[in-house]
C-alpha cells in the first residue's frame, strides 16, 4: 500500500458503482475548509448546476466539484476514474490499462491517459509515503 488508508473498503466499494457519491464526495474532501471563490474569493455560494457543483452568490463563477482535482475534465463517468484512482493509489494494484479497459468497459487508450495522469501526480509529491488518497485527488492538473 503506498498511501494512507484513508478511505475504507467498504465505503470505496460504494463509490466504485455511483458517479454521484463519487461526485459528493470529492465536493466533501475540496471543500472541507469552506467554499472559496476561485475568481472572486466570495465565501457564499449557492448549488451549481450539476451535482454537488457550487456557485458564487457574487460573481455568479460556477465550480464543478471535480474542476481543478484529478478528475478535471475526464470524459469518462467519474466513479471509474475514482476505481482506478483507488486501485493505484490504496491498494498500490499497479493493473495495465488493458486491464482497466477490460474491467471498465472504456477505452484502453483513456485509462493509459488517466492512469498516467495519477502517476505523474504521485510522483510531484515526495516522500509520498504517508500522503492521503484525498491530496492525490485534489491534485491540480495543469
Ligand atoms: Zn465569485
């Protein structure tokens, strides 16, 4: 295991099967200390659109709770990108993107990219031991 267990099997097992619990979740982790603005720095918001999306009372700036995390911008459902998050993060299960297309049903060529992703995010972090699976998420892709 290379990270810190700090989601437990059970509840991951949930998260694997359902994009909107996926959804909360990440919105739970981001949010943690409080919405903040990322254009005005408002602290109000209201619902977004989307699921557990947020939306500045003031400049109206919308925020999707996977914008900005590891997840910005798949375009895959997002309870599978959290499957293979999981799986190479917890549980250190280093499967090829041929297997995650197989299990998955998506295209190898988009797990290879999304894995890759995660890879490189784990690799800016050092001594990434005891890093939570949440800081590894909440990782910015630029
Ligand atoms: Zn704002």
């Amino acid at each position: 295991m290379i990270f810190k267990e700090e989601i437990l099997p059970d509840f991951a097992h949930q998260l694997f099967d359902d994009s909107e619990k996926v959804l909360k979740f990440i919105a739970d982790v981001k949010w943690e200390g409080g919405f903040v603005c990322r254009k005005c720095g408002h602290t109000n918001y209201c619902d977004g659109k989307t699921p557990f999306s947020r939306r500045c009372t003031r400049c109206k700036k919308e925020e999707s709770a996977a914008a900005n995390t590891i997840f910005h911008n798949i375009k895959f459902p997002i309870n599978k990108a959290f499957y293979i998050a999981y799986n190479v993060c917890v549980l250190g299960n280093d499967l090829s993107s041929y297997n995650y297309s197989d299990q998955l049903g998506l295209n190898q060529m988009t797990c290879w990219k999304f894995r890759k992703r995660i890879q490189n995010c784990m690799l800016k972090i050092e001594n990434n031991k005891n890093v939570p699976i949440q800081t590894i998420l909440m990782s910015e892709i630029k």
